[in-house]
C-alpha cells in the first residue's frame, strides 16, 4: 500500500469489475469557450458568413486504472471486493463485504483457526512487483525493508 502495508492482492492494479467504492477521480478541467467578440465596424467587399463548423463531440476517456501502492491501507480497506460478480468466473458465488486482507491479518486468521488442519498448512508466498519497481531504486529498498520487517517479525513468533 502506499503506507508501506503488505496486502494480499492479485493484481498491481484495483479490479473494478469486482471492487467497488473507489472515489473517482476529479473531473479534468475543461476550459470555457468564448464567443468571438463581435467587431463594431462592417466588413468591406463582398463577405458571406462562413459555414458554422460543428462542434467536435469530447472523445471518451478510459478511466485510469488504480494501483495498489497508490491507495493507503484505510483507502484499500474502504473497498469491498466481494458484492460484485465476478464476469470471468460465473460460477463464483459473491461474497458481500469482502474487504482485501493485510499479509498480518491472513497469518493471525490461520493461526487462530479451530480447524486442526490449519497447523500443517504451508505457504508459498508470490510477491508481485513487476514494472512497478522497474528502474526505481529507492522503491525496491523500501520494499524489500517492508518484506524483511514483516518476515522477522513473524519468525519471532515462532
């Protein structure tokens, strides 16, 4: 997140298929049109008024999409992941309120779980980066400082 929280997350980028309760974004600003100021003297010759050019309607904008690491934790924690049917598997049952878990939060789950198959449950952890951190330095050493924190924490617990 943009606060340096490990979240468990898919994608680099919020889903909005499946997510709702991203603010939008704030509107462009559009520059106001002025009409050509009239002139007080007459022309000279022969001058026809000219064709009226119809207005060029305004080409639809893409919203942008939202990266993760661009929202807070409290921002990521506002959405709900879960209302919303999901179009690529029909065959998911939605879960309303489904907000996006932090990595602590998944582990104290597990841990806490009556569920005696919880204790033998092993990990593989995949940390998606990508061109996120492509040719940003000081990002990757914060990054790896957020997974070395979180890591030895829990190896404390132990």
């Amino acid at each position: 997140s943009k606060d340096g929280k490990l979240v468990i997350y898919h994608d680099q980028t919020i889903n909005k298929q499946i997510c709702t309760g991203l603010k939008p974004p704030p509107a462009p600003k559009v520059a106001k049109k002025t009409a050509p100021k009239k002139s007080k003297t007459k022309p000279k010759g022969n001058m026809e008024s000219p064709e009226p050019v119809p207005s060029a309607s305004p080409t639809p904008v893409a919203e942008p999409e939202v990266a993760l690491n661009s929202l807070t934790l409290s921002e990521l924690k506002k959405l709900d992941c879960g209302s919303l049917k999901n179009p690529r598997f029909a065959e998911q049952e939605p879960v309303p309120g489904t907000r996006i878990p932090t990595l602590d939060e998944f582990f104290d789950w597990i841990s806490k779980s009556k569920n005696p198959a919880a204790k033998t449950v092993r990990f593989n952890i995949e940390m998606k980066k990508g061109d996120l951190l492509k040719n940003h330095d000081k990002i990757k050493i914060s990054f790896s400082k957020i997974i070395y924190k979180f890591m030895f924490k829990k190896l404390l617990k132990i």
